[in-house]
C-alpha cells in the first residue's frame, strides 16, 4: 500500500542534515514558514533563521544524546515542538522538528 502520511497529517515536519541544511518538509511545514519561502527553504541552512542560542541547542541536539521539546503560544494557538536527532545506520544523520497543535488544556493520564 502506498499513501502519502508525510503530506496526509496536520503535523508540520521539517528535516535537516548534519550540515543544518534543510532535507525535507512536508506541506504542513511549507504553510507554518510560507513567509519564510516555505518549499524555498529546502537547501537552505536552519542557523541561517535562528538565533545563537537555538544553534547552540541544534549543536547539542546533533550530538544524539538529547531531545528539546517545548510549548509555545503564536497567534492564539498553543503548538507542541519536539526536535531531536534522526538516525541512519545507527548514526546521526541530522534533525528532525515536528510542531502540532495542541490544546491549551489537555488532559493526562498516568499508565502501566
């Protein structure tokens, strides 16, 4: 079976090499940083539209020993973030973001 998940969810998934440069992103993507260029930005360095502390995070993050994942509120929405590195032969072979939309209340549930 073949089907298109990557375009066919409302998560905006962004991919980079160990370079910084953008690989991939989805639709979702392109529409969350259309102003940016959107599909442009494939080719293009990730430090070039970030600041020093967020490269300094993407330089931890590609060592392959953490995650970062956050909330943040824009233009009345809450988004989850979760980076991390993604990997290719058991190795870093770059970053991966995905951002969704999340309530601002959500509920929790604690299981095992």
């Amino acid at each position: 079976m073949n089907f298109d998940w990557f375009n066919g969810i409302p998560v905006a998934i962004t991919i980079s090499d160990l370079n910084g440069n953008i690989l991939e992103m989805n639709d979702a993507a392109a529409a969350v940083f259309e102003k940016s260029g959107g599909k442009a930005l494939i080719g293009k360095a990730l430090a070039d539209c970030h600041n020093e502390n967020s490269r300094m995070i993407m330089d931890q993050l590609l060592s392959g020993k953490q995650t970062n994942v956050y909330t943040i509120e824009k233009n009345g929405r809450k988004k989850l973030i979760f980076q991390c590195p993604w990997m290719k032969e058991g190795k870093v072979a770059g970053l991966i973001e995905f951002s969704m939309v999340v309530p601002f209340e959500m509920k929790h549930f604690i299981r095992g």
